[in-house]
C-alpha cells in the first residue's frame, strides 16, 4: 500500500497517458444533466458497488437495480447545478472530493468540469481501492487518487492547494469527535475564494421527525460497518443551519443553499409499491411548494472561503 508521500504524488500529478473524458460545455439544464450522468453512475456501482453481484452485465444489472439509482442521480445532477452556479463552467485548478466511493460525484464533475484536475481520496479499507480496474477509471477521466484514512491523517496536499473540494454524504459518517479535525483539514487546503459544495442527510427532515414521533431512532449505532474497518454507518446528521455555523467559524461564508428530498427509490422494493409511490408524491408535493423545503430529506450547501482580508467584515 502507497506511504502518504507516495499517495501525494499518485494524486497531484496527472496519471501518465490519461484518457481525458469528453467536456460537457455550456449550462445545461438538470434534465439533460441527469441523461448524461445515470450511465455513468450505473456503471461506476456495477463494476465497484460493495454488493453488487459479480460478473453481471450492464443490461442484467439495469433491470436489477429497480430504481433505486434515483436518488443518487438527484443528487449528482443537483451538486453539478449547484457547482456551475457558483464556479461557471469555465472553471480551472485542482480539485478534491473527500470521500470518492464510487465515483458517482468525481466523475462526472470531471466530465462537466474538465478545466479542473480532480483528485479523489477515500479509505484504505474500502474493497474497491485496490483493483486495477478502479485505479484505471480514475485515469480514464485523468483524476488522481490518495488512500486515506481521513479521521487519522491530515489531507496529503499542501495549504491552499484546491480551487474547489466536494464533500458529499461523508459528513454524516464521522464520529462526533473527529468532525473539526476533518473540517479543519478541508479548510487548510482549499485556497482563498474557493468552492465547498457539501451535501448530507437533513436531520430535520420530515421523515425522520415522523419516525421520532413513532418512537424510532433516526440514526445507526456507532459501529464500524461490516464491509469496512474504520468506515462508519449515519452516526450524526446535521441542519443546514448547524453547517453554516460551524463552516463560518473556519472561515467560509455561503454561498448557495437548496433543500431537497429524493430518497424514494430508497423506499418500498420496487417502482410500484406503495411505500415507494407515497414518497414520491410527497417529493412532488415538496417541490410544488416551497415552504416544505425546510423539512426536505437533504441540504445541498455551497461555501467560499474567505480571504484573509475579507474575514471578519460585517
């Protein structure tokens, strides 16, 4: 396994004879945005998903999945919206996703975003790290990749290194005690003016307000998960106004903030259960009405870092 120093190199420089993927120019709408991401998605999970069934086909594995790629392909295409918002699609420089699983986020930001090196890191212990062909998609879409073990080590890069970072449904993973280190550490190395787009589980959402109400938790215990040592399950969730509070002390003012539920592929065991169908009516609801969006199952948040000069202005 590569020391720090030797995952520093695999991941600031460009991998030798990378393929780059085909740049999306132009705003696009979500729609569109989601037509070209959901292959990609689905392909990322067929090929290095913990529990997908090996050997399966591209088509075998469509007709397994049912719908449940829904969410994260709402998710993806609403950080991509966020991100051209708030970096232009003309965007350059190094970038980060902390915690790159699959790659469903950093690749496509690297197709939509090709002006920006992009380099993910994840956890040493995931399955997925050390196969040839995962390695290979990181090259294929000329990213970089560090193994990192990210409640213990510092981020193998240098202070104000980044021009944006991505920080995806991580944050609910870490342990209470660890969350500033982490957050810290994000901070250090992303430049002054630059980008945090952050996105977790909203723990005032309505659907974990009606499961209190039922007298059910709305978080797991704090035990490593079955398929990786040191990785954690949903251990601590957040509001919106918590990330503000604590990304303002760091030094980060907002800069976008949207509320949204898409978890129904989640729920019910096909497209046509009724579990399934009532969530997404409620997210059809939800987007019709704009004063639902408090009690949405997701917060997606946009930061800049302030410079030096600007920190602390009223």
């Amino acid at each position: 396994m590569p020391t720090a120093s030797e995952n520093h190199a695999l991941a600031v420089g460009a991998p030798e004879g990378a393929v780059v993927a085909p740049a999306v120019a132009g705003q696009m709408t979500r729609a569109q945005v989601e037509k070209i991401i959901e292959p990609m998605i689905q392909e990322s999970l067929r090929r290095f998903g913990d529990f997908t069934p090996k050997g399966i086909s591209a088509q075998q594995f469509a007709s397994h999945n049912n719908g449940t790629l829904r969410p994260d392909v709402r998710r993806v295409s609403l950080l991509i919206s966020v991100a051209q918002s708030v970096l232009g699609p003309g965007a350059c420089g190094e970038g980060l996703e902390v915690g790159a699983g699959y790659g469903y986020l950093l690749f496509p930001m690297a197709r939509f975003f090709p002006g920006i090196h992009w380099t993910g890191v994840d956890h040493p212990s995931r399955s997925y790290v050390d196969q040839p062909e995962y390695l290979s998609a990181f090259q294929e879409y000329n990213c970089g990749f560090a193994r990192l073990d990210l409640l213990r080590e510092r981020l193998p890069f240098p202070d104000a290194h980044f021009q944006a970072v991505t920080f995806s449904e991580v944050l609910e993973h870490l342990p209470l005690e660890r969350v500033n280190f982490v957050l810290s550490e994000i901070a250090r190395v992303l430049r002054p003016g630059g980008v945090l787009l952050a996105s977790s589980p909203n723990q005032a959402s309505l659907e974990n307000r009606l499961r209190l109400l039922r007298g059910k938790s709305i978080l797991e215990l704090p035990d490593e998960t079955s398929y990786a040592k040191g990785v954690f399950g949903h251990i601590r969730l957040y509001t919106p106004a918590e990330m503000e509070v604590v990304m303002s002390r760091l030094g980060f003012s907002l800069e976008k903030s949207v509320l949204e539920s898409n978890n129904s592929g989640y729920r019910g065991t096909s497209p046509a259960s009724w579990h399934r169908r009532i969530h997404r009516f409620y997210e059809f609801i939800e987007a019709k009405l704009g004063f639902l969006r408090v009690l949405a199952d997701s917060w997606f948040i946009a930061f800049r870092k302030e410079s030096p000069t600007t920190q602390g202005e009223p």
